[in-house]
C-alpha cells in the first residue's frame, strides 16, 4: 500500500477502522498478552502475531490505569 492508497483509505466514509490494544497482564504470576480491540478482528498468516483474535471488548474514551505490584 502506497502512502497515496493509506491517505485515501483514510479519507473513506466507508474505510473500517479499529483500535488494536496489545497489553502485557499478570495473571496468576504469569505475564501474559491480552489482545483486544474496538472490534473483532483475526491478523493474517503472515502477520506476527499470525492468526490472533483480538477481543472486540474496548469502547470509545477508554481510560487506562497503571498498576505497580509490590513484589516487582
């Protein structure tokens, strides 16, 4: 895709777009990456991270709050 085509994708009523959120979670002791999103969304076969589902469970005026654990 050539800047010309990104800009006019952009510029689309019609263009569908997402926010992707990678997110590094501790979960029971163990770090771990939550994928979500705006909505669903799978990356390719050749994407890296390949064939991830991102959880379509972010809203719009999300807030995000940081989180230091004592033991760290």
């Amino acid at each position: 895709m050539t800047l010309a085509d990104y800009m006019a994708w952009l510029a689309s009523p019609n263009a569908i777009r997402l926010v992707l959120i990678e997110a590094k979670v501790n979960i029971a002791g163990v770090e771990q990456t939550a994928y979500l999103s705006t909505g669903a969304y799978v990356t390719g076969p050749s994407d890296t991270p390949a064939n991830t589902q991102y959880a379509p469970v972010a809203s719009n005026g999300i807030q995000f709050t940081e989180q230091i654990s004592p033991d760290d």
